[in-house]
C-alpha cells in the first residue's frame, strides 16, 4: 500500500476542535470546530484529507493530497489552505519511517527574506486522531501553528 497504513483506518469522518497560535495577537489560541474526511484511492495509491475550520465566523478549508513509496521509505504531500498559505499548492515532503503516523515538511518565502518551513504531523493514537502544523522561522525557531483533536463521527 503507498500510503501509511492508519490512513486506511482512518477513512471517513472525523469532528473535532482546531487550535490556532496567534501569539503576536492575542495569548490564548483561538479555538473553533473542525471537521476532518479522510479518502483513499484505488488500492491506497493515495491518500485525500479535507479539513475545515473557521476563524472570525468565516469557514476555512484545507486539503492535503498524501501519496509515497514504503519500500523507498518516502512520503510525498501537496498543501493547499484557504487561510495558512498562498493559493499555490506547497509539496511538502517526508520519510515514511512507520505505520501509524506521518510527518512532513515544505518551505515558502515572504518574498522578501529567507524560506520558512512548515511541518505538518498526523497520527492515530487510539480513538483520536491528531493533526498538528508548525511553523519554522528562517533561524530555526519552531512554533506551533495548529492543533487539532478529531474523534471519529
């Protein structure tokens, strides 16, 4: 199968609460409801999750498309986020080290200085499944961005 093996037993809908760090802000992260579907292709080829969130009162969608090779021991990812980043779709890249979770991670610039990164976490621990996103300054600094908890609907 070219997609982590708890992706396949995670398919169908999850709700949950998303947590955004907006620490230049406020000091609380803002927190809203979240839904999460996960779909694969035929055979587990790929893997398709759409997340929605809102901020604001206005709803935010994201979708990430998972595709990999065990047996190369690489994972593969294409972001796109109506509020995280430009309508440009990021790769974000990753090694496929085991089964029950995913970690990934891509770069973008302001335009104006050196790349950023992002990584993105994913996994199924018992009955939940966690999504975090972190935001990596051009020195090194990590900060985490998001934080989702989903239990299955």
């Amino acid at each position: 199968m070219p997609t982590p093996k708890f992706l396949g037993e995670a398919t169908g809908w999850w709700e949950g609460t998303s947590s955004l760090s907006l620490p230049w802000q406020r000091k609380e992260p803002y927190d809203s409801n979240s839904a999460l579907h996960i779909d694969l292709g035929p055979r587990g080829t790929f893997a398709q999750i759409e997340y929605r969130w809102s901020y604001e009162d206005t709803v935010q969608h994201g979708v990430l498309l998972i595709a990999g090779s065990k047996k190369a021991g690489e994972v593969t990812v294409g972001w796109v986020d109506s509020w995280h980043q430009s309508p440009n779709v990021m790769t974000m890249t990753g090694k496929w080290e085991k089964d029950d979770s995913l970690s990934v991670l891509g770069h973008y610039s302001d335009g104006s200085g050196p790349q950023w990164g992002w990584r993105f976490e994913l996994a199924l621990i018992a009955e939940t499944l966690q999504f975090e996103m972190t935001n990596i300054h051009p020195d090194g600094k990590e900060e985490w961005a998001v934080r989702c908890h989903y239990k299955r609907n």
